[in-house]
C-alpha cells in the first residue's frame, strides 16, 4: 500500500500499474463498511484501486461538521489496503486548492436546488462537483464508485461527467447498512447510545413506506403522513422527507413508477441521510 499526498505523484504511481485499469474510490475518510464495499467492487472491476482521503472543506456548509469531522488516517489507510485498494491519495487542502484558486464547477438546475442544495445551499454540490472533478482529472480512472445513500450527489456527479465529458464510468454501489437497518455513515460515530436507537426511526419510516407501497399506497401526501408518525414516534422531525423522480429529483404527487424515497433528519446535533427507490412495479395497485 502507498500512500501520495500529490497529483504528481498520484499520477506517476498510477504510470507504474499494470493492465487491468483503475477504480478510485472518492472518500472524505473516516472509512467504514460502506466505503470498504466499494473498494471492493473496485478491486473486482480493476487491477488497481486508488482511494482518496480528503475531507473536502468547500461542501461543508457548517464549520462545527467541518472541524468535527471525524479523522484518523492511519487507520483509514489500513482499511483500505485490507478491502484490496493499492494506493491512498491523502492531499491536503493546499495541494487541492493551492493558492489563488478560483474555479468551481457548478451542476445548475434542479437537481442542486433541492433536497439537500435547499437544506445545504448551493454552495455544497458546488464544492463536491469541484472536487470531484479534480479528483477525476488527476486520477484519470476507468471507473469511479460511490454509495447509493448519497441519491442526489449521484444525481449531480452523474450530470456533471456528462458535460464535462469526462470518460469515466460511475458505479453506485447499494446503501450499507447495519444489521439494525441504519445506513452507515461516518457521523454515525458522533451519536450517542440512546441517539443511536432513536435514529433507527429513519430506516423504520422508510421501510413503512416501501411497505404501504407494496400494499397499494400511491398518494406521497398519505406516505409523507405514515413517515412523520413514525418519525415521530422517536422524537424525530425530517428537514425532508421527500419523494421525487430518480433522475430529475422533480416532486412527484403520485407514486405510479420508480421513485426516490429521501430524507433528512437530525438526531440531537448529528445531521443523518438515508433514501429508497420505490417501485410501485413490484406491488398491486389499489
Ligand atoms: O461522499 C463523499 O464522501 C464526498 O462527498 C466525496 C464524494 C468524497 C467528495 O468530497
């Protein structure tokens, strides 16, 4: 396993590697299951896996998430050299944004002002599409992999590599989850025992969906109702509990083809995500 701080030398290792292609797996660290499964779909793809650790400054839009975020680079490099990944790429944020930077790549449109971009504003998928980007251009990989628990940062990757021609494949990877149903998340470190059996509320909210679909529901009004009760039953109350159409993240009133099922919530200070695709296909109508 190396690890490189530079896109010099992140280029030059990858000159180095043999045939077979490279994944980079794009992270901000603090690795868990979750980024270890897409190292893994990485290294059954390609010969060579490049995870990068960066912690991305410009799409935080709080500096309490900034500076608590949490850290510990020797154990992240382990983790990834034990899920298969060849090589770290850890800059820090003067080899990222070195002195006078001004560019940033913004996904305009619907898919940026809502869900999150509303929550968040526009400036976070304006900084994950610049890093992003960045990191795309300095490891040139074949394919690139991200989860499925961040639905609208697909959304917004997948737009941007198309316009800016970018030819790398995006691979999305199924939301990890724990036994208990929590999808992970690196902030899942920062809730509390008790918090942490309360955010089991926002897999349940979901799943009483995919349920109610399943037997016929299809008004997002009735299904928005379901989730807020039971959201509601911890002590919980969604920023979001949206349904939107997958690729548009346009709201949808009627749940009558595949649907993005996503929400936000925070349990005490810890701000959580999580999402389905609902597919009415699979249940009888009423
Ligand atoms: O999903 C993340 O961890 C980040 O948004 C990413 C893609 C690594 C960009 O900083």
């Amino acid at each position: 396993m190396r690890v490189v701080r530079s896109v010099a030398q992140l280029r030059a290792a990858l000159r180095e590697s043999g045939p077979g292609g490279v994944g980079l797996v794009p992270t901000m660290g603090a690795l868990h299951e979750g980024h270890l499964s897409l190292i893994r779909a990485a290294r059954r793809d390609h010969a060579t896996v490049v995870v990068s650790v960066f912690v991305n400054p410009t799409q935080f839009t709080e500096a309490a998430d900034l500076a608590s975020y949490p850290r510990d680079e020797a154990r992240d490099v382990e983790l990834a050299a034990s899920a298969g990944a060849g090589l770290v790429f850890a800059p820090d944020a003067a080899e990222m944004y070195p002195e006078g930077f001004a560019t940033s790549v913004s996904v305009r449109g619907a898919i940026t002002e809502t869900l999150e971009g509303a929550m968040r504003g526009s400036a976070h998928f304006d900084g994950v599409a610049t890093v992003v980007a960045k990191l795309l251009i300095a490891a040139a990989p074949d394919s690139a992999y991200f989860g499925a628990k961040d639905a609208q940062q697909v959304v917004v990757v997948r737009r941007m590599v198309a316009d800016l021609g970018i030819p790398t494949r995006i691979v999305v990877c199924p939301t990890s989850r724990e036994e208990n149903g929590l999808a992970r998340s690196s902030r899942n470190t920062r809730l509390s025992p008790e918090a942490r059996t309360r955010a089991l509320a926002i897999p349940g909210a979901l799943r009483a969906v995919q349920r109610a679909v399943r037997d016929g529901e299809r008004s997002a009004t009735e299904l928005h109702r379901l989730a807020t009760e039971v959201l509601a039953g911890a002590g919980l109350r969604a920023e979001y509990f949206a349904f939107v159409h997958p690729d548009t993240l346009l709201p949808i009133e009627h749940v009558l083809g595949p649907t993005l099922c996503a929400v936000a919530a925070r349990v005490d200070e810890v701000r959580l995500i999580d999402n389905v695709l609902l597919d009415p296909a699979e249940a009888p109508a009423r």
